[in-house]
C-alpha cells in the first residue's frame, strides 16, 4: 500500500507537541478515589458502573432504550449517555454516576459528539438516516439543521478546526463531509463494506475508517477538495473502533469478528501490535497513565481488561446484555 509524501512526513509537529505529554488527560487528586468505568448495555437499556480498584459492578443505572454511545460535556462535568430508541440523552456526573438530568427529544441520538471549539453537538441518527446538528450554549442544545444523509448514519468525527464533521454511512457504504457552518453536505464518497468508526490523523489530513463488512481500516486523504482513498490496513475482521493510546503515536482500532484489537502506528499507518480479546471486542477506553485498555466484549455480556505490557486480558466483569459504550473520566489523552 503506497500513501501520498504528506501522510507520511508532516505529523512531526504533532508528535512534537504530544512528547511532552505522559499520556494522561488530567491528573487524579490524591485524596479522590478512581472515576468509575462506565458501560452501556444496549440490549437492557442501563449502564454498569464499575469500580476499577475491586473490578465489580457497583450499580446498574436505567437509562432510554438502546443507549449505544456516550460522550463528555466540554467542561468535563457530565457525560451525555444516547438513548437511540428513547430519542433521549441521559446526563451522568462523570466522577460519582449520578444522574443529572434527561433531555428529551432529540431525535434517533445513536452516535454523538462535540466540536472541539465547543459550538456544535451532532448525533447521527441510525435508525432514521439523517445527521443533526446542535447548536450547544455550555448547558442545552438546540437543533439547527437535519440533514438527510445515507442509510444507516454510524459514526461521527470532526476535525480539530471545527469545521467538518464527518460521518460514515453503514449500510450504504459511504462517507460524507458535512461543512458545520452551512450545515450542507461538502462531498460524498465510497468506501468498503460497512463503514464505522472515523479517526482523524495527520493534522486532519487523513481519515481512517473502520471497515466492519471487511477485514481492515481504510485510509481517506482529505487534504484536498475532493476526498481519495488511498489504501487500506489489514487488521482483522470486523474493523469497527478507534481509542487513541494517549501517547500522540498510535491508535487502537477493534476487530469484533476477528477477535483482536490493533495498535497502529500513525506515522507509518501499520500494525504494530495486537491483543487478543474474546467475545466481540468493541468499543474501548484507555487508562490515565496507558497501561491498561478497557473494551466491551460485545457478544459475552463482559467487560474485558487488557494489560498492555503483557498483551493478556487481565480480567474480566460482567455486565448486561450487547454492551457497547465505554467510558471513564481517568482515561488516556485523545
């Protein structure tokens, strides 16, 4: 697989940037006990709160039906759980699980996410093929466009100028640039079989798509007007999830078929390691100081701890059913 010279060579001031960086997002108060993991059972309509000192679960939240994915507010004090099927948004206290609030009325939230400027907050709604744009003033969100997109909206990732949000289309093999400012749809392009999470790299000029109808991530240079694909990663069946490792290097992507998570080198775009976890590896989190990756065993009901120096699951806790999301306040860089 052969990539243009500028996906190669001009990530060297990122990773400028990121050597000065341990890894961790923010640092725990000694005098505070670990936040809490969070997992979203799909299937059960709750959330699993896990204590990572004794690794059981301490509660069982309800929640809308389907929650699929979450994400944290700007200002670090909530986490917004989706509730796709309850057209609902569950407010979480990041650090104690309490819930805050519920905000009703947002349409079929499957995939969520903020832009970094703090301006926008888009879902992609799964169910209903379309992408809604909100506007978001530090503590609501109002909508101000919908936008009919392909069939079955997945994933959504925007770049770091808050500019373009980007999102892939599961069933009608797609990606799609949405401009934020005009919420118009900028290009439409084809990908491999079922297109799902989108990971930015290369200061926003290449897209890396999980390819979870195929056995890879497929690599998409941006840079220009029109998108290009350009090559794909062999990294196992069932490509779906990215979770930066925090070390501005390299990123993990699951494979859910073949059972395995990749750690991929972003500057040369290969696979450089791989664990092996059972049951479905899904979505993933990664632990404050690296050592540790936390993914949902989708088909086994369990969330599977992986330590990375040795590349074992560790161990394992149960949870409901289908889970999906997870999450943790203590978590590595993104």
């Amino acid at each position: 697989m052969r990539f243009p010279v500028h996906l190669k060579g001009r990530f060297a001031a990122f990773l400028l940037s990121a050597a000065a960086a341990t890894g961790a997002w923010a640092a725990v108060p000694s005098d505070q006990p670990p936040a809490p993991i969070f997992v979203l059972n799909s299937l059960d309509a709750s959330v699993s709160v896990i204590d990572p000192v004794r690794w059981s679960e301490t509660q069982r939240i309800g929640t809308g039906k389907e929650p699929h994915h979450l994400y944290l507010t700007p200002d670090e004090r909530s986490v917004i759980v989706a509730n796709s099927a309850s057209d609902s948004l569950t407010f979480f206290n990041p650090r104690t699980a309490e819930v805050q609030r519920v905000v009703t009325g947002i349409i079929d939230p499957y995939h969520l996410r903020f832009s970094p400027d703090m301006k926008w907050f888009v879902t992609a709604g799964n169910r209903l093929n379309h992408v809604d744009i909100y506007s978001w003033d530090g503590k609501d969100v109002k909508l101000v466009k919908r936008i009919a997109s392909g069939k079955t909206p997945s994933h959504i990732w925007i770049d770091s100028k808050s500019t373009t949000a980007y999102v892939t289309m599961q069933d009608s093999d797609e990606l799609i640039a949405v401009d934020l400012a005009t919420q118009t749809v900028r290009w439409r392009v084809h990908t491999g079989p079922m297109p799902a999470d989108i990971f930015g790299v290369h200061q926003d000029k290449t897209l890396l798509v999980g390819l979870t109808g195929g056995e890879g991530v497929q690599v998409f240079d941006v840079a220009g007007a029109e998108p290009k694909a350009v090559g794909i990663i062999p990294t196992g069946k069932g490509a779906h999830a990215f979770r930066s490792m925090g070390d501005g290097k390299t990123v993990l992507v699951s494979n859910r078929v073949a059972n395995t998570i990749s750690r991929i080198d972003i500057a040369s775009l290969k696979v450089v390691d791989t664990f092996k976890v059972p049951g479905g590896p899904d979505c993933m989190d990664v632990s404050a100081d690296g050592k540790t990756i936390y993914v949902t065993s989708r088909w086994a009901k369990k969330l599977s701890v992986v330590d990375v120096a040795s590349r074992e699951v560790v161990r394992q806790v149960n949870v409901g059913r289908s889970p999906h999301g997870v999450w943790t306040l203590d978590h590595a860089r993104r």
